[in-house]
C-alpha cells in the first residue's frame, strides 16, 4: 500500500496548530480591534469637525457683527451729515446729533449706542453724558490700548474696527469691538461697538449642543457594536459546536477503532461534509467488521481441520505401534489387523487432505477479498484527498471573495463618511444662512429706527416752518432752514426706503437659500441611508463570505484528519492480510505432510503386504513340518 501526503500552505500550516474554537476567538478580536479603531477614528473626526464647525461659526457671526456695525454707522452718519449740513451754529449741530443718537439702542440687552466725538473730544455718549464735551484721548483698557484714538484713526482713514476692553454694566470689563466712521461735511466721526461676548456664549451654546449630538450619536454607536457583537459570538458558539462536536466524535471513534473496537456507530445527522465523513467512517467499520468476522471463520475451520489431521496422525502412530507388537505376537493376526487401520489411516489423509485444499482456497478467497478491500480503501482515501484539496481551493476562494467584499465595504464607508461632511457643511450654511437673515431683520429694524427718526425730523421741520410763518419776517430764515430739514428728512425717508427694499430681497433670497440648503440636507440625508445600507450589505457579505471560508478549512481539515486515519486502517488490513497468508503458507506446509503421510501409509501397506505374505509362508511352513 501507498501513502499520499498533501502539503498545505504556510499559512494554513500556522493556522492548523491552533484549534477550530480559538481560530474564532482570535477573529472576534481581531473584529473588536477593528470596530474600536473605526469608532476612536469617528470620535476624533467628529471632534475634530465640530471644532472646525465652531470656529466657521464665530468667524461667520464676527463677520456679521462687524457689517451690522459698519451698515449701522454709515448709514446714521449719512444721516446726521444731512441733518446739520446747513446748520452754522456748533450748539445747535451738537445738540442735533444728541437728539439723533440718545434714544438708538441695539442688541437684546440694549448695550449696543452709538457715541460722537469731534477729534477726541467726546460729543455725544448716551450712558455717560457726564462725559460730554470731554477729552477723552488719554483714555484706554486694561491692554493699554487708547481707543479713542485708535477709533479717531480709523474713521479718518475711511471707516474701521477696534478691538478693545470696556466695562458692560454689571459684567465687569468685556471686550469689545467697535466701528468709526466721520460725519459727511464735518470734523466729527460717529461709532457704535458690541460686546464680544456676546458671540462667545453663541458659540459656547453651539460647542454644548454639538457636544449633546456626538454624546448621543456614539452611544447609538456602541449599542448597536454591543448588541451586533453579542449576536455574533453567540452565532461563533454555534458553528464552534457544529464544527467540533462531530469532528470530536469521529476522532474518538477512529481511535477506537484503531484499538481494536468495532463495535461502533455514528449518528450521522446532517448533510454537511462532516455527517459525510461520518456516514463514510460507518461504511468502513461495517466493512472491516464483516472481513474480520469471515477471516475469524476461515480461521476457525482452518484449525479445526489442522486438529482432525494431528487426531489422524495420532491414530496413524498408535496403528504402528500395534503393528509392532503384532509382528511380536503373531504376523498374520497382526497383519490382517494393520490392513484395517492402515484403511482407516488412508481414508483419514484422504479426508485431511481434502479439507486442507477447502481451506487453503479458503485462505486464498479471504486474501483476495482483503486485497479487494484495502483498494477500495486506497480509493477511499484517494477521494478524501480530492475532497481536502479541492476545500483548500475553496478556502482560497472565499478568501478572495471576502478581500473584495471588504474593499467594496470600505469603498462604501469612505463614501458615507464624505456624504456626512457634506451633510454637516450643508446644516452648518443652513446655520448660517438662517443668522445671515436674522442679521438682516437687525438691519431692517436699524432702518425703521432711522426712518422713525427721518418722520420725527420731517415733524420738527414742519412745526419749525409753522413757527417761523408766526414769526412773519423774523423767522424767514428759520423757515428756509426748517425747509432743508423737511427736504434732507424726504431723502432720508426715500433712501431708508430703498435700503429696505434692498434688505427685503436680501432677506427673500436668504429664505430661498435656506430652502435650497434643506432640500440639499434632505438629499443628502436620502444619499447618506442608501450608502450606510449599502454598507451594512457588502459587511455582512464579509462576514458571511468569512464564516465560510472558516468552514471550508475545517472541512478540509477533517478530510485530512480522515485520510489519516484511513491510512492507519491500510495498515491494519496489510496486516491481516500478511496473517491470511502466513495461514495459506501454513496449509500448504499441512498439504505436504498429508501427502508425506499418505505415501507413509502406501509403504505401509507394502509391508503388511509383505507380512501378510510371510505370515502364510510362516504357516504353510509350519503346517508341513
């Protein structure tokens, strides 16, 4: 008999030292390994954007803030220009320009004024008017910073920001960030300012809510790893045992029956290739079991003949003896007595030498049927063989099938992530675009507080050409005056109109925007699903095409585990078959003393012949004499 031995590759070589049970317990942590890196990989991308979002924010809001207060104080700087353009006296412009600028007041808790200085003396102030009509040059923050002149350069060089710290009533110092513009047709410059942290509890209110969102999000996240993660070890523990139960079972009983115990039966439930093995081992024990008990057979009739022919033997010795003794005794009594036993001796060998011929075809059949086994054996073991390569080669191909898959996962998982940023730039313009109207409806309130102040000045114009038409030739001046005013609040009115206007559309392509923006995150929210699920697909093709693989290397390593023992069965089977034939040898050796023993017992006939024929000679001599 033959050996094959199948070499397998490197790495299933490493693999096949480990066992089936622990081959699953290193991928479920190779698994977990993988799922926290994914999930530390989001965490700190989601960080990492929501700084991003943070930052895009308070620039945005900046932004705004620094074009409210520039639209805000050119727009009242135009104003005042117009309102004092023909006014010669300074007490009357100064006290113009207060009654313009005391009742303004901006921002939900009304610290948004504006205040007027000529140079750095300081005109109008609506929260210190102590101050008025002082300089305040020499004033500056808690960084040194003189912000008065700072604001006096910028307005000369065409309107500009100061970042500076300043008290806010009850809140202590505060930066600030103001705006300088000069007054149309005059040496004084008007500026207003907010406070900035006004914009840092916005930003802080959205650091909260963004963190709330990556809190809630990763604890969906890890719910779904550990429910997924329990569901899949609990499948593992089932193949595990569907595996290795069986494959114990077979092991157990080809060892079995190497020692000898033929007494064995597998359930052989199933249709996978190890009930297959299972059914195949059952075959091969039913045929050793039917070869052994028709060797024990021959064996038996081969001995009980082997015992008929040493009971001749015997017989054939004592009829010597009694030939012996006859010849003591008498020749002719003893002669006629051999000739019986000689007849029985003969019928005996003839007897013995027929069985040894039945049995020694016996021997021979049974050295045919064991040969006839042992090649169906080496079939057998031949197919097991085809069976482990051709699941190695499936191995191979599902391990292909599962590279390819996870390149399509990972594809599909790069694409979700870039539709998510896309999803989060799209909420972040929503965000802003929603503020850009909200800065816009400020405006529109600024402009109905200039307009208000336009209807006012239109109502004093009016009550001072009234006056001036009592006072007849005196107040003709007063009443051209009264008149500019009229016509500068009419321009006033018509401007702040258009300005409106204009901030309408803006605010109506702003609305239209933030639809567009929703229906984009809408899409996007649709593209996002369909990817996600595209993904959780080609991941559970992974996982199926791995589940796979693994069993198609079990069974590859049970075909070879049957091989062996296959194998160890060849070898038992030459064995009884070197015994069948040492027994043919043996009857062969007995057919030769049979035959030496028959032509014993012709030469002893012979003889008696002879004796016989002396014995009358004997008594014919005897008779004569």
């Amino acid at each position: 008999m033959s050996a094959h031995t199948v070499a397998s590759g490197g790495g299933t070589s490493v693999l096949r030292k480990i066992s089936i049970t622990w081959r699953f317990i290193l991928l479920l942590v190779l698994f977990a390994l993988f799922i926290g890196a994914v999930v530390l990989t989001f965490y700190i991308g989601m960080g990492t954007q929501s700084t991003h979002t943070i930052e895009t924010t308070q620039d945005i809001l900046m932004q705004g803030q620094r074009e409210k207060l520039a639209v805000a104080s050119n727009t009242l700087a135009e104003a005042l220009g117009q309102a004092i353009r023909n006014e010669t006296d300074p007490a009357k412009r100064i006290e113009t320009i207060r009654a313009m600028v005391d009742q303004v007041r901006f921002e939900k808790d009304q610290s948004g004024y504006f205040f007027v200085y000529q140079g750095t003396v300081n005109v109008a102030l609506p929260p210190a008017k102590a101050k008025q009509g002082t300089d305040l040059g020499g004033a500056k923050d808690a960084n040194g910073v003189y912000y008065v002149r700072e604001l006096l350069r910028q307005a000369k060089a065409g309107g500009g920001f100061v970042q500076y710290i300043f008290p806010k009533p009850g809140q202590g110092d505060q930066p600030k960030l103001a705006y300088a513009a000069m007054i149309p047709g005059t040496d004084m410059w008007i500026g207003t300012g907010i406070y900035i942290d006004n914009v840092e509890r916005a930003k802080a209110a959205i650091r909260t809510e963004n963190e709330k969102h990556i809190r809630s999000v990763l604890t969906g996240i890890f719910t779904g790893i550990g429910l997924g993660l329990l569901v899949l070890i609990g499948l593992c523990l089932v193949i595990i045992a569907s595996i290795t139960k069986p494959i114990r079972q077979a092991t157990e009983a080809a060892m079995r029956c190497a020692a000898g115990d033929l007494d064995i039966h597998l359930s052989a439930a199933g249709n996978d290739e190890a009930a297959h093995m299972e059914r195949a081992l059952n075959t091969m024990v039913e045929t050793l079991r039917a070869n052994i008990a028709a060797i024990e057979a021959k064996t038996r009739d081969s001995e009980e003949k082997a015992q008929a022919a040493h009971q001749a033997r015997q017989a054939a010795e004592e009829a010597m003896g009694q030939a012996h003794r006859a010849r003591a005794e008498g020749l002719c009594q003893a002669a006629g007595r051999l000739e019986g036993v000689v007849g029985i001796v003969s019928r005996a060998s003839s007897e013995l030498s027929s069985h040894i011929d039945d049995s020694n075809h016996g021997a021979q059949d049974q050295s045919q049927r064991m040969a006839e086994t042992a090649a169906a054996m080496e079939e057998m073991n031949a197919t097991v063989l085809e069976v482990a390569k051709n699941a190695s080669n499936a191995a191979e191909t599902t391990d292909a099938a599962r590279k390819k898959a996870s390149s399509g996962a990972d594809v599909v998982n790069k694409m979700v992530e870039s539709i998510g940023r896309v999803r989060s730039q799209s909420e972040a313009l929503k965000e802003d675009m929603g503020r850009l109207g909200d800065q816009a409806q400020d405006i529109g309130r600024i402009m109905n507080v200039i307009s208000d102040i336009a209807d006012q000045t239109n109502l004093l114009a009016l009550n001072a050409a009234i006056e001036a038409a009592r006072a007849g030739e005196a107040g003709r001046g007063f009443a051209v005056v009264a008149d500019e005013v009229r016509k500068l609040a009419e321009k006033t009115m018509t401007a702040t109109k258009e300005v409106g206007e204009a901030i309408s559309g803006i605010q109506q392509g702003t609305n239209r925007n933030v639809e567009n923006v929703v229906q984009s995150g809408q899409a996007v929210e649709e593209a996002s699903g369909l990817a996600t699920t595209a993904g959780e697909a080609l991941a559970e093709i992974v996982h199926l095409v791995e589940d796979a693989s693994d069993q198609v290397r079990s069974i590859a390593t049970a075909a070879e585990q049957q091989s062996a023992t296959s194998e160890e069965i060849n070898r038992s089977i030459d064995a009884v078959n070197s015994i069948s034939e040492a027994t043919s040898r043996s009857m062969a050796d007995a057919a030769r003393a049979v035959g030496e023993l028959t032509r014993q017992t012709q030469d002893l006939e012979t003889l008696m012949s002879e004796l016989e024929r002396e014995g009358r000679e004997a008594g014919a001599a005897k008779a004569i004499a």
